[in-house]
C-alpha cells in the first residue's frame, strides 16, 4: 500500500528524476566532461554515475580520478594530460545548466502541495547545492519547498542528520525518490520512503523495491488528491 503524503509532516524530495526530469541530461553532462580522457574513460565514469545515482558529482568526479582512470590512462596526470578534479566540475556544470533550466518538471507538484498545506517541503539531492537553488528560483519552484532545498558537496545522509536534528524534518517524514541511496539514505535517517519509478534511470529497481517491500509508483502525480 502506498503511504498517503497528506499523513505525513514533513516531505522531504529528490530532485533528478522525481521534481526534475533530468536524470539523463546529468548522464550526458558526465560523458561530456570525461571525453577529453577518451570515450572508454568517459563511458566508465557514466557507468559509475548510474550505478550510484544519488551520490555527488564531487564524489564521483574524484573516484574518476583516483580509480576509473588509471585503468584508461595509467601514465596520465590530471591537470597536465587531461582535466583535473576543477576543470572536470567546471565543465559538468556548465553541461548541466542548460539542461536543468529546459528539462520537464513532474506534473501534479502543484496539486499535491495544495493537499499537503500544513507539510514541511524539502529538496535533498546529489546535486550541486547553488546550482539548485538558482535553478529552482528561475523555474518558480522555489516557494514550494518551504524547509529548504540542500544538495552537494554535503552528502543526503549529512543533510538529512543535520536537518533532523535542527528540527527542519520533524515526523512523521516521508522521502519521495528515485534510487538505491535515496532508500538507503531515508532509511537510515528513519522517514518513510516511496520509490517514484517514472525518470529513474535505476536498473533493476523492480527486484529491488520488491526485495525490500518499498512502495512505488509511477511519478508525483500518482500521489495527489485525486489517486
């Protein structure tokens, strides 16, 4: 059964995949920045990315570096035969940005902030958390997540200890996203978890919400008033 968002105090959001349609604008960003390394570099880093979605640029850029290229490029130095760790990020952003400010938003948000009047709206994401901040200001976003919205270099189980023990997420919390670490990352800091399938670029995520019990549905639109 899946748990009504209206019983809950505080919600707490994803962003790629579940506010955003920009899982797959994120996945290019990745392969773009890393082509300079080579393609077989490059497709290794996107590899990574989706195997671990939810995880921050900033950690995934520095596994690049420190494990995934030396297998590409075993003599190569960051910074001298290719972009470093910087330039990779600066790079990432700027392939991001567009994306972010053009890609689809998740219909029924409106709606279901309507229903859930007295809830406590937040963004926990892997994403950049200025980068968000402006996006979400640009695209009118912003007023809808009254508790904030936070993202990297801070990672989701931080923000989510941080903001709990600030009193921002209050119970009962329920998280709404779209990866193995955001199930992860909910379940550890107690809140309930329904897993949004619609943009999730999560292979396998059907074995996995079944091995673990883990409500799902479609997109945020199967959650409002009128499901």
């Amino acid at each position: 059964m899946i748990p009504h968002p209206a019983n809950y105090t505080t919600l707490v959001f994803d962003c790629d995949g579940v506010v955003l349609d920009s899982n797959k604008v994120k996945t290019e960003a990745f392969r773009t920045a890393a082509l300079p390394w080579g393609e077989a570099a490059a497709d290794a880093l996107v590899a990574h990315h989706v195997a671990h979605g939810g995880i921050s640029r900033y950690a995934k850029f520095a596994h690049f570096l420190d494990s995934i290229l030396p297998d590409h490029a075993p003599q190569a130095v960051p910074g001298r035969d290719g972009p470093d760790l910087d330039t990779l990020l600066t790079a990432y952003a700027g392939a991001v940005r567009a994306g972010l400010m053009s890609c689809a938003i998740t219909e029924g948000l409106e709606d279901l902030r309507a229903a859930t009047p007295d809830a406590r709206w937040l963004i926990v994401s892997g994403g950049d958390q200025a980068e968000l901040r402006e996006v979400f200001a640009a695209r009118g976003l912003a007023a809808h997540f009254d508790g904030g919205i936070f993202g990297s270099p801070d990672s989701k189980d931080l923000i989510l200890a941080r903001e709990i023990a600030a009193g921002t997420i209050r119970s009962p919390a329920l998280f709404l996203g779209d990866s193995r670490y955001d199930h992860i990352a909910a379940t550890r800091a107690g809140l309930d978890f329904i897993f949004l399938s619609g943009w999730s670029e999560f292979h396998g995520w059907q074995d996995y919400v079944a091995a673990h019990h883990i409500p799902h549905c479609h997109a945020v639109a199967s959650l409002g008033p009128d499901r």
